[in-house]
C-alpha cells in the first residue's frame, strides 16, 4: 500500500528533497510550507499524489485542521517529516529573548505539537513513523550557534523518549542530523546584533554562515534517499547523521565526551554519601 506523508517546510530544501523522493517511490504526500505557492511546480507535476497545504509550523490551531484534512482526505498519516526550520547565528549574550522564543516555537513547540496531533491516528493502527530533522547541531555546538542547537539539543531529547514511548506500539522514531547540504538554510539565516567582545569567537561563525549559502558539499536528494532507506529496514536508527562533517564531527565530539568523563571519573563517583 502507498505510504501517505506529510511533510513540513515542503517548499524547498530537505522538505521539497524528500517530497520528491516519496513521490517517486509512488507514495501519497500532503506537502505544506508558509509560502504555498513554492509547492506549484509539484503539485502540477504530481497531480493526485502531492497535495499541496499552507501551513505556518508556529500556529497551533492551524496544526490541528492540517492533520485532521490531511486524515479526511486520505485516511491516514504514514509518515510525519518534522522539517520546517531556520538558522539563527549570535553568541547567548548577543540572542534576544524574542530571537531564542522564535526559534523553539518553529523547532520545537511547531513539532512537538505536530507529533501530538498524528500520534492518535498511528497509534490507532499501530504503525507509521516520525521524522525529526535536527542537526549535527543537535548534538553538539558552536560559538555562535547557541540558540540554533538549543532548539535541535531538545527535539533531540524529546525525540528520544519518544521513541522509547511509542516503539511498543509499532511507530518508529528517526531523528536526521544533516550536516552542511545544499539548502537555502544560510540564506535565510537571522543574526543577533553582534558585540564586538565577541567578533573574535562568533564572528567566524557569522561570516561562515553569511558566505556559505550554495557552496555546501551536501546533496539534499541523496540524503533524502538516505532518509527512505532508514524508514525501510526493519531496524530503523534512532540517529542518522548525514554527511563527511556531521559524522567526523559527532564521533569527535563523542570521544571528547568520553575522555573528558573518564578524566574526571574518580571526582565524578566520589560523591556518594558516607
């Protein structure tokens, strides 16, 4: 049976990467972005099997009638993509209050009630599975990329005691940490309004992001591939880095973890009560 997905931020990047894919595997995709109109050119070549919805991750209410159309029409939901997402570079000093809000609402609270509004429908049937794109910042981070990886760090820990919650009940988890692909991520980025005590650790940081935007090394269709395969075995990753960077730089970061533990483990255990 065709799958039926429904996937966030489907206008472009990893959303449209993997839209694309769905539907060439012959699957069903019910794609939504704040700007509907970038889904024109899908829709119209994908007529009957990519429905195109306008959808901002950051209105709760407008979550709940997307799902409850999206199951009206098709039955079910196979596949949630939590995708929709942005970048935002400013060291902790630097980040508004506002800034670091508008980030958990569209990489957090957007997904999380996502995920609440499918998981009735999954769980009713006892099968589908749930796509969080975080980061290879989502387990590790930068000077500069402090609220980003804030975000991603918490999908990530809500992801994982997801997974453990509704394993038994025939719904995967699979938590993608891309590394640097060809999207439009660092062409829309946002800054902080910099200090200058700080040009020297974020300012490399700010102008990587600003200088990088079409020069990424990764492919947004082979990591959706990447992404299909995962959903196909049976025993689908919780974690599935995605690119030369984002592996190299999680195992490293990894090993320095452990070092760092086994340094200190003597302090670390001599902590119980006489």
């Amino acid at each position: 049976m065709d799958k039926v997905w429904l996937v966030t931020g489907a206008g472009s990047g990893f959303g449209r990467a993997i839209t694309e894919a769905a539907v060439a595997a012959g699957d069903v995709v019910v794609a939504t972005a704040r700007r509907v109109a970038a889904l024109d050119d899908l829709v119209a070549a994908h007529p009957g099997q990519v429905e195109a919805l306008p959808l901002d991750v950051t209105d709760m209410a407008a979550i709940d009638a997307t799902v409850r159309d999206a199951v009206d029409r098709h039955g079910r939901i196979d596949v949630l993509v939590n995708n929709a997402g942005r970048s935002h570079v400013g060291a902790v000093e630097e980040t508004t209050d506002a800034e670091l809000r508008g980030l958990f609402e569209v990489h957090v609270f957007g997904p999380a009630a996502l995920t609440r509004a499918v998981l009735p429908h999954m769980r009713a049937r006892r099968s589908g599975a749930i796509v969080q794109f975080s980061s290879m910042g989502g387990q590790l981070s930068f000077a500069g990329f402090s609220a980003y990886s804030a975000t991603k760090f918490a999908l990530e820990g809500m992801s994982e005691a997801l997974a453990q919650e509704v394993g038994p009940l025939g719904i995967k988890v699979l938590i993608v940490e891309p590394g640097a692909f060809r999207t439009p991520l660092f062409a829309k980025i946002s800054t902080s309004e910099p200090i200058d005590a700080y040009d020297g650790t974020v300012g490399p940081t700010r102008r990587m992001a600003e200088s990088g935007d079409g020069t990424q090394p990764g492919d947004p269709a082979k990591a959706a591939a990447a992404v299909l395969a995962a959903l196909e075995t049976e025993d689908t990753p919780l974690r599935l880095p995605l690119g030369d960077d984002a592996v190299d730089a999680i195992v490293g970061h990894l090993d320095s973890v452990r070092a760092e533990i086994a340094t200190w483990e003597k302090v670390s255990r001599d902590t119980r009560l006489d």
